[in-house]
DNA sequence: GGGCAGGGTTGTGTATACAGAAGTCTGTAT
DNA sequence: ATACAGACTTCTGTATACACAACCCTGCCC
C-alpha cells in the first residue's frame, strides 16, 4: 500500500502533458520523416481526427509549428507543410556552419576530461558504424557527437538556435544526399584534439572547415543530381 | 466610380489580418517596452478583455510567444513573462556577435555601389542623433544600419535569427545600459569602408570586434550597478 | 465555345461552454 | 495557536458551435 502510493506519488510529478505539446511532436515527426510532403495541406479537422483530439489543440500546435518554421500558415487557407527552397537551403548550411564553429570554440573553453573521454567514445562509435556501413548509425553517431559538443558549449541560446537550424538541415539533405565518410571522422578527430588541448581558436577553424566540407559535399551531390535529370 | 472600384480592389489585395497576428505583435510590443513585467502572470481572460477578443486568439498568440521565448508556458498554470538570467543575457550577445559577424561578411560579397551610398546615410544619421544627443534616435539609427547591413547580407535564415536574438538583447539591456558612443560610430566608419572594399574578412574582423566591444561596455555597466547595490 | 456570374461546399476564424486541475481560504481539531 | 482537511474559487485545457471567407462547380449569357 505504502508503496503504491509512493510510486503514483512519483508519477505524479510528471507533468499532464498537455495534448498540444504531443500534437506538436507528432506533427513535427510525420514532416521530418516525410509523412505529410512540402507543400501539403494540412487540414486542422482531418489532423485532429486522425489524431484522436480536438481541433484545438490542433491548431495551437501548428501556431508553434509556424513560428519554428515547419508550416506556413496562409490566413483564410490554412496550414501548409513548408517548402524550402534551394536558396534557403544553402543559406542554412551557412549558419549552421558559423554557429557549429562558435560551439566549438566554447566546448574547447569548457572541456573537462571527462568530457573528453565521453567525446572519443562517441568518436569510436561513429568509427565503428563507418566500418559496419550502416547508414542510420552513422547519421546518428555524427548527431550525437555535434550534439555533445554543443552541450560541452554550455550555452542554452546557443543549443537552441543549432537544434532549430540542425533539424532543418537534416530534414532538407538527409533524403537527398548520403553522408559524409572517413575523412569527415578524421576531421572530428582532429576537433576532438584540439578541444582537448583547449585551444578555441583551433577548434573553431577545424569545425569551420568540417563544415565548410559538409556544405561543398552535398552542393556537388545537388548538382550532380540536377544534372542527371 | 472606376477610380473607387480600383482603391478597393487593391486594399483588398490586403490580408484580412488574423486576430492572432493582432494580438501576437500587441503582447510583443507590451512585453519588449515593459508594460508586461518578467515573471509576471499572464491571463488568458484578462488579455482577451483588454484587447477585445475572445480566448482563443490569445491562446493562439502565447503558443507563438512560447516558440519565440518571451513568454513560459507552464501547463495548468498558464503563461508566464520570460525571466533572462544574467547568464542568459550574456549567451545572447555572444551568440549575436557571430551572427552579426557572419552578416558583415557576406555584406561585404554583396554589397553593391546603391547599398554602400545608403549606408552612408545611415552612419551621418547615427552621428547626427549623436551630436544632438537624442538616446532614443541613437539607438533607432544604430538598430536601422545593422539591419540594413543584414538586409544586404541577403540571408533570410541568418536574418530571422538575428532578428529573433537582436530583439531579445534590446529587451533586456535597453532598461539597465546606455547606448555607446562616439566611438561606437567611428567602428561603423571602418565597417562601412570594409564593406564598400568587398573585404568581407576585414568587414567580419571590424564587426567582430565592434560587438565585443559592445559586450564589454555592457558587462562593465551590469558590474558597476551590481556593486552599487 | 468561352467567359462570367451565381450558388454550393469546404475549411478556417472566432466565440462560447464545460470539465478538471491548481491554488486559496476557512473551519475545525489537536 | 497551529496545522491539517475540506470546500471553494479561479484559471487552464478541451470540446463544440457558428459565422464568414475562399474555392469549386454548374449553368447561363455573350
């Protein structure tokens, strides 16, 4: 009994989940894995149906979706799923790559020795999956390891900013270009270095030029592409 | 008649303005120039009479507000005035100097004879409300020149984002910070000379140095008052 | 045959109603 | 006097209802 009571007590403490914050996730993940296409409309009564909910919290979802940039959300039409344009897309990689560079310099400022360590195990995991050649596991390897080095950043506007523009970046590339191999991973190991050494000038460059790969790899692969049609 | 059938049909071209977008920019402005303290609680029913709407385009407009960071949006107890922490403010303006960095830049590719002209105005204006002594033209005319720098820069994320961050460091230092001077106006002479050169690493050094310089004049007025206290 | 006008349909924009959770106040018992 | 329990108030969360705007299709007129 006693122990019942405990244990709804500690449920208790997790938050009722409002229905508009599990509408936003969800919307969120049918636009990233390709569910609802750029350009879709979005029908408020048909999303709220198919969802099991109101039209409501629906809508005050996709409020939140507009100003993060998923959807457009034209008056008297209704919500759009956002169609990026080359243009944009290109100008994203650009951003990324001095925010990405700014994170590395205070992660290089910031690095304990364990944070060190954890940063070469994620090295050895990416490493691993290149050598598997499992596509998804080194997407999410490159992914963790950004992620850590922004977290090692210590910066909360900084993060947020990066997880805006990575998501977008990811959700715009990932179905259209593959990702980069060994030479992209020699590089994390060259960051990995100089963060270690705490030299941030350094560690910016080196994250400057990463990036600075990155965006010319996929701009060969769109051409590439676009020449091939 | 013809003539009146014209006006017509070309304010028509005018969106009717959702509510929502109303009550979104009204809650802005209230919060940015003070009227909405931080902390201070935010009540569906009262905002809706007071602006004369219903709840639900308020409701609307603080999802918006959440997603932008001005208001917390606490579930069962409703929205909350952003608080920045010191420690918050101080991430925005680093995370601003590489964003205004980035922007000068590509300013500087960009910039065309037309661009370099305007932004010759833009500083005699500064210098001008300078030389009046006008704190609030000062800072209008400072905002209005890097923004134009931003628009030139010809980035639509980039701007968004230095928008987003811009107005977030106005909110919170405008109250507590004078705005820098004469010397601030003579490191636009030097941005504006690198720009027009197209030199876009000196452009990005001279801006680079300009916000940190910005940065420190704040942190030695926050210290200065803290000790007061 | 093409274009335009009108009605009908669909879907958004706004308002209102109701259920439920959080906080507050009061009354009572210790 | 204080602490706790309970009802009460207030406000949010969600659902439903209705008005209006945009789009579409049909039929008529030129």
């Amino acid at each position: 009994m006693r122990e019942a009571l405990t244990a709804a007590a500690s449920r208790r403490v997790t938050r009722p989940a409002p229905l508009r914050q599990a509408v936003y996730d969800a919307l969120t993940e049918l636009i990233v894995n390709g569910s609802l296409k750029p350009g879709q409309h979005l029908v408020e009564a048909e999303l709220a149906e198919h969802l099991g909910v109101s039209r409501q919290p629906v809508r005050e979802a996709l409020q939140r979706l507009q100003t993060a940039g998923w959807v457009d959300l034209r008056p008297a039409q209704g919500a759009f799923v956002h169609s990026p344009t080359a243009e944009e897309a290109a100008q994203l990689l650009g951003v990324r790559a001095v925010l990405e560079t700014y994170s590395a310099q205070l992660a290089a400022q910031n690095a304990k020795p364990e944070d060190i360590a954890r940063l070469d195990e994620l090295q050895l995991e990416g490493i691993a999956a290149l050598a598997d050649g499992d596509v998804e596991r080194l997407v999410s390897a490159n992914t963790a390891l950004h992620d850590f080095i922004t977290a090692v950043a210590d910066n909360a506007v900084l993060a947020e900013l990066i997880a805006q523009v990575g998501q977008k970046v990811r959700w715009y590339y990932t179905p259209i270009a593959k990702p980069r191999g060994k030479e992209a991973w020699n590089e994390h190991t060259q960051l990995i270095r100089a963060i270690a050494k705490g030299d941030a000038h350094q560690a910016g460059e080196v994250m400057r030029k990463h990036t600075e790969r990155t965006t010319e790899f996929y701009r060969k692969q769109i051409a590439a592409r676009a020449n091939q049609n």
